[in-house]
C-alpha cells in the first residue's frame, strides 16, 4: 500500500468490503412458524414472548423480565413502575436517543442532564450529585455504546439520595459490570431491540428487576393496567399505563436472537479490543476508554479527534476516513438533547404548559458532553467484521492520523 493517504491522493486502505452476515436466518423462521401455529399471536395466550421473559430473567440473574414493544417503551413502563409523576426530576445523560427523554416528558417530569465522562462517554457521578435537587426522583442511566456507566458511584449516591436507579441498556445487550449483567444492577434495567441494536425483532423492548412489586407495575405499565398474569387480579387499573405488549411474533425473533447473543458479544469484544490495540499509540485521536469494571459489549466503536495534536477536526479527518473506504461519521447526534427546540422553546405540546417551567435549557449545560460531540467520529461496529477489516480500518486510520500530525510538527 502506499504511504500517501487516500486524501492525498495514495489508494484507499479499504480494498475489501466489510464483512457481512444476514441478521436472521432459519432459527428466526423456525419460531414464527411456530407462533403462527399456535393460532394466536396475543402475549398472554402464546409461549414465545413467555419463553423470551424466562429466558432473558435466567440469563440476567433476575426474577422478572417483562417484554414491550421498543426500548421507549421500556424505559417509559420503567418510570411509570417507579412512580414518576409531574414535576419529578430524572437525571439521565444528554448524549442519547430521544427514546430515553420522550418518556419522562410523557409523565410530566423534568429531564435534568448532567455531564459526561470525556473518554468514557457516561455519566460522571459528581455531576450527577450535583443535579440533585428535593424534586429528583431517579437517576436514568444511559450506558452509551455497550459501555457502562460507574455504577458502584451511581449506586451509592442512589442509595444515600432515596432515588431510584433505571439503566437504560439500549446500546448495552450483554456488557457487563464488574462480572455481573448490566439492568440488574439497578432497580430496573430497560433494552432495545430495535432493528439496529445487538439483537433485534423489528421493535421490541425488555425490562428486567428483581424486585416483585416492580415486577406487578411493569406487566401493568406495558398493558394498560392490567396484570393478566395467574393468580392476579387482571382488571382494575390503578394508574395510567400504556398498551406497549409484545406480539408472538416479536418475542418469536427475539427467543431466536437471544441464542445468538453471546457470540455476537464475544465477536464484537475481539474485534473492537483488536482494534484498541493496533490504534493505542496514534497521535492526534484518542480512544474510547471503557468505564473501570466494566467490559463493554461494543455498540459503536467512538473516537475523539485532538485538532491541536492532528491538525485536523471531526469532519475533515472523517471525510479523509471515508476516502479511505472506512465506514466514519462526524459528530454522532449532532447536539446534544436539550439543545433540541423541543427543549430550548419548552414545546413539547402544541398547548398548555410543562412542568419543565422555567427551567433553561440550551447550549453551555454540559461542557464535555458538548466537546465529545464536536471532536467525535463514530465507527460503526458488526459482528461480521474481519480480520481483513480490522487491518484494513487501522491502517487508514493510523495513515491518516500520521499524514495530518506531520503537517503540524512541520508547521
Ligand atoms: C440509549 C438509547 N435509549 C433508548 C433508545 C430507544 O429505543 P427504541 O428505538 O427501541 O425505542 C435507543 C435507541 O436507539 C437508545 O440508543
């Protein structure tokens, strides 16, 4: 290969395509045909989406698994388990999908943000605390790309608080904290299966405790109120809740997804460490660095341009990845949650007002959070990745970084 970048005129670095796998396949096929066969596709009539929920409680160590239809819809069934009523306060990370806000604005309560770890990408606990007012109910945390956040620190200031501890593990299937399943830690853990997450039925979400009483409120906040459970009472609602019920046929991909997650983990974790590894010494980038504890299951592999080290920023060194035939996009979400007009302008509802009041928010709240999504480039992840890729990827990444670092040092 040529020493010159692709930038600079040398051949791209990527010369094979990406490595690929189809996501479903006979074991999909296989429990739809079956969910068909039982002639009804209702939750609480079928075995697919009961033998998900068993099977994801086992895996995770937990007493309940209850399944709904997308990860908003966990982490909305979540708080209204924990009772998140208007003008309560949840602190959650302003880096994330709107599926993780939309469903404290959905019971009337204040989202608070706090700041992130630079490199870790998670929340840090002393901006947490810091959030905390007599109003804060609980602490949503967002375990961005597969990696989790401090739990032990979130889980003392929890404790020592009275708050309420909700992981949101949408990006997080199978990451692991200090040996134990991550959503298990917490009082609630809420997932994805959307269709671009580790696993995926189409849309689905899960949501595991191990506390019973959270258990009833979670099968009633997926069904509008109703525990059609054995043995428990099934109509008598005793607050509002959504119809966020999984059909046979999602929890019948989901039951054959599930069998394919930990080897979709473990070749994640190989090929992201690989790649850690063989980018460790370039200048001018840094890399993502897992939370203490933690082994993240890889999501998305995000690192951080230094302009002043590389001499170049997110969207010139991206456009100079993509020259070189490696999959990079600049500045993930763009901005950070509450900088959306939905926020700034208090406009969730065409009409009336939201308990947010008079609550700022808007560009300056949370500074390394913002600097992340200035200087970052986010390299997707797949399990169908290569060891051609992975040479591939580095080679262009580290050509690249040294070709615009030597226009520094000879400036
Ligand atoms: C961190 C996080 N939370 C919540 C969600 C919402 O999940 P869903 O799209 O299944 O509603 C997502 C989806 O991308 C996510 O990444």
């Amino acid at each position: 290969m040529s020493d010159l970048p692709a930038i600079a005129g040398g051949e791209a670095a990527k010369k094979n395509p990406y490595g690929h796998e189809n996501r479903y396949d006979e074991a999909e096929l296989t429990q739809v045909r079956e969910a068909l066969e039982q002639q009804t596709l209702f939750y609480a009539y079928g075995k697919k989406v009961r033998q998900m929920e068993e099977t994801f409680a086992a895996m995770n160590g937990v007493a309940y698994a209850v399944a709904c239809t997308s990860g908003t819809a966990s982490i909305h069934s979540a708080l209204m388990a924990a009772g998140i009523s208007p003008g309560d306060e949840v602190i959650t990370s302003p880096i994330t999908d709107m599926g993780t806000v939309i469903p404290i604005l959905f019971q009337g309560a204040v989202p608070v943000f706090a700041d992130l770890h630079p490199h870790s990408y998670t929340m840090l606990p002393e901006s947490v605390e810091a959030c905390v007012t007599d109003k804060t109910k609980a602490v949503l945390a967002v375990h961005l790309w597969g990696n989790a956040c401090d739990l032990n620190a979130l889980r003392s200031l929890c404790e020592k608080r009275g708050l309420m501890l909700i992981e949101d593990c949408a990006q997080a299937f199978g990451c692991t904290y200090e040996g134990k399943p991550i959503g298990a830690i917490g009082q609630m853990g809420c997932f994805s299966l959307n269709e671009f997450k580790h696993i995926a039925c189409g849309d689905g979400g899960m949501i595991i405790t191990d506390d019973e009483e959270l258990g009833d409120m979670l099968r009633r906040a997926t069904d509008k109120g109703y525990n059609r459970q054995p043995g428990k009472t099934v109509r008598n609602p005793v607050f509002l809740a959504g119809n966020y019920r999984m059909t046979e046929l999602q929890g019948a991909v989901a039951v054959a997804q599930l069998g394919k997650l930990e080897s979709i983990v473990s070749r994640r974790r190989r090929w992201c460490r690989a790649l850690c590894e063989k980018l460790r010494d370039v200048k001018g980038i840094s890399l993502p660095r897992p939370t203490p504890g933690c082994d993240p299951s890889w999501w998305f592999f995000m690192i951080r341009v230094i302009p002043e080290a590389l001499g170049a920023d997110a969207d010139t060194f991206a456009a100079a990845l993509a020259k070189e035939g490696i999959s990079a996009g600049a500045h993930y979400i763009g901005q950070c949650v509450y900088e959306y007009p939905l926020f700034v302008q208090h406009s969730p509802f065409k009409r009336g007002t939201h308990a947010f009041g008079g609550r700022p928010y808007g560009k300056g709240l949370c500074p390394n959070a913002e600097a992340i999504l200035d200087t970052c480039i986010i390299l997707p992840v797949n399990e169908a990745y290569t060891e051609t890729d992975l040479e591939e990827v580095a080679y262009g990444i580290r050509r690249a970084a040294e070709w615009f670092a030597s226009k520094v040092s000879s400036r």
